[in-house]
C-alpha cells in the first residue's frame, strides 16, 4: 500500500504541475480556466487518495475532501467562466479562424 500511495501522490504531484505548466502557457482566460481545473483537480485528488493509503486513518476525511474539490471545482471554474464572458472576454481563436469568409482579415 505504501508504494502505491507513494506512487498517486507522485502521479498527482505531476498533474498539479501540468496545470500550472497549463495556466502560464495558454493564450486565454477560458483555455486556463480548463487546464488548470481539469490538471490541479485530478492531482489533488491522486495527491489526497496517495496520503490516504500511506495513512489508512486519514483515510476518511481524506474521501469527505475529495467528494468536495469533486463538487466544487467545476461550479468554481463555470463561475469564472461566466464573469469572464459577461465582462466581455472573448475566447481566442486562431489566425485563421480570424478570417472573414472572402478572405479579408
């Protein structure tokens, strides 16, 4: 049990930092909002299950937290999505989705 919660805990860990990776490296709010959810949620949740199975007594309280990051963190990033949109954020589009349909820019 040990090694593979060592091993969740260092799968969650790698998770965790793809989504920051994410969160600098994409070109809007709304590509952020999702790479930094969907990543940091999951290595949270690898992170939390690995000390849960290094620790069997934490284990538990350990599940009550996961439900809750499980529970809030799409309703957070949606939040954001929504303020985002309704301050008037577009989502970003590449240059050639950016052209009219005759070809002007």
């Amino acid at each position: 049990m040990s090694l593979l919660g060592s091993l969740l805990v260092l799968f969650g860990a790698f998770f965790c930092y793809l989504g920051a990776l994410g969160i600098s490296r994409m070109p809007d709010v709304f590509t952020r909002i999702q790479a930094g959810t969907k990543a940091a949620t999951l290595g949270a949740m690898c992170i939390l299950l690995g000390v849960g199975l290094q620790r069997p007594e934490w284990l538990p309280k350990l599940l009550v937290i996961i439900f809750f990051i499980a529970l809030t963190s799409p309703v957070g990033s949606s939040a954001i999505a929504r303020a985002a949109k309704v301050i008037g954020l577009e989502p970003w589009r590449a240059a050639e989705d950016r052209k009219d349909p005759e070809g002007e820019a």
